[in-house]
C-alpha cells in the first residue's frame, strides 16, 4: 500500500442484514468482537470520557488504547485510536474512529467506519487500511450467518 | 440486482476502475480533481461516479462546502471472501495433497 499519499481520512461502509442494535452490540460487546475483531475483546463502560481498549487474544497485551468521544446507542459511537501493538505507531498522536449505523426500511443496515484526524500518525493509517476492511467483511458474515469468517 | 452484480457491473468499466486507482493514490477527492485526470466530460465523470456509489465502492462526505469522494474496499473485500478465497483455497489444497501423495510414494 506504499503508492497511498493521502490518508488522512479513511472511510470503509458495509450493508448488513441486522438491525442497529444487533450490530452495537456486535461493536461492544466483548464475546462479539473476539470473533471478527482479530480475536480481540474490546472493553469500555462506553461513557463519554470512558476508556476504550482493545485487547490481544487472552488479555495479553492492550493493541489499541483510547477514550470514548460520543456515544448514542444504537446509531453513533465517537472514540479516540492509538495503536499499541506497534511501537512506532503507539508513539504518534491519537486519531479518531467514528462508527455510524443507518437503519434501512428492509432490515437491512448501513455500517460506515471512519477512521480520521490521522494527519500526525501516518503508520497507523497505514497500518490500519487492510485491517478495517477484514474487520468489517467479518463483522457482517458473523451477524448475517452466525459463524465467524 | 444482487449487491454482488452491481459491482461486478461496476468494475466491468475501465473509466471506473481508473477512478477507484485515482482513489486508492490519493482518497477523499471532489468531482472537480477527479474530472481533471479524465479525457471525459463532467457529466460523464458523474454518471460512472453514481455507479460505483450504487455498488458501495464509493462513499461520499460532506466537508465543509464541499462533497469529498472515498474509496470503500469492503465490497471488494466481501467479493474476495465469497468468490477468490473458496477457489484458491481448493487449489492450494490439492497442491498440498499432491505435495504429499508424492513424497509419500517417493
């Protein structure tokens, strides 16, 4: 992904055959995101101020570190990313992931993910853009058919 | 049309797959920079622009006055996951029992 200037913002959105509240809960609750999450559990009472962390697989290490920004269930979660499964990246600034859920008329909703205020760390944004993308095909495979990807 | 035919129908075009490879260098562009790498009206930009947006390979966002253009891999990502990992993987697989037959054998 070396040839990508510019990726200060990244933008990744999916429809999936699930209501809003199924997909918040598959975006907050430990025992979901294990399965789609590359295997790691994420933790936050998901208050604004609150602490947000993703674990490694068995609570090894923490692999991202920040603070819930804005949380309206089941429609928009705002928190803050710094990656720590990396040591250069853990030492950028923090960026900011933005979840939005739109319900559609037909059970089926839309999913978008952006990922910005990635201006002062630019090998998270480019770590992170292959791993949004299996994030949110796994995510959608494990609501649509109840099996991980 | 299922969600999968409307981007294989999306990427059946060289204009449009040229604009998902103008994203992919540089995401987040407006109608205008876009317009300025094609031999090809507005109009015509805008057309195969909606197409890739319908197919969920283009998302855009507003900023400030102006509309922004993203490149979303997920739907090419879903394709992978559906359509190349379940034929590769059998091939691999046969590779690997053949592999095997043969250092047995040998």
């Amino acid at each position: 992904m070396s040839t990508i200037t510019a990726l200060t913002t990244q933008v990744y959105s999916v429809f999936i055959r699930a209501t809003p509240e199924q997909i918040w809960d598959a975006i907050t609750k430990p025992e979901f995101t294990s399965k789609y999450f590359f295997g790691s559990e994420i933790e936050s009472t998901f208050e604004p101020g609150a602490r947000y962390v993703q674990w490694a697989p068995e609570r090894e290490r923490e692999w991202v570190e920040g603070e819930i920004v804005e949380s309206d269930p089941p429609r928009r979660l705002v928190h803050t990313w710094l990656s720590l499964w990396d040591d250069d990246q853990g030492r950028e600034q923090p960026s900011r992931v933005t979840w939005e859920i739109d319900a559609g008329d037909d059970g089926v909703s839309l999913l978008t993910v952006v990922h910005d205020r990635l201006e002062d760390a630019p090998k998270t944004a480019a770590s992170v853009s292959g791993g949004w993308m299996r994030i949110l095909s796994g995510l959608k495979t494990l609501l649509e058919t109840g099996e991980p990807l | 049309m299922t969600d999968d035919d409307l981007v294989f129908r999306a990427l059946a075009d060289p204009t449009r797959r040229l604009l998902l490879d103008r994203l992919f260098e540089r995401d987040g562009r407006t109608l205008t920079e876009l317009e300025s790498q094609l031999e090809m009206t507005r109009f015509g930009v805008m057309k195969h622009l909606r197409i890739l947006e319908d197919a969920g390979l283009v998302v855009t966002r507003r900023s400030g006055r102006e509309k922004l253009h993203f490149l979303n891999p997920v739907p090419i990502r879903l394709i992978h996951d559906r359509w190349i990992d379940k034929y590769t993987e059998h091939r691999v697989a046969a590779l690997a029992d053949l592999k095997h037959e043969l250092e047995d054998t040998a």
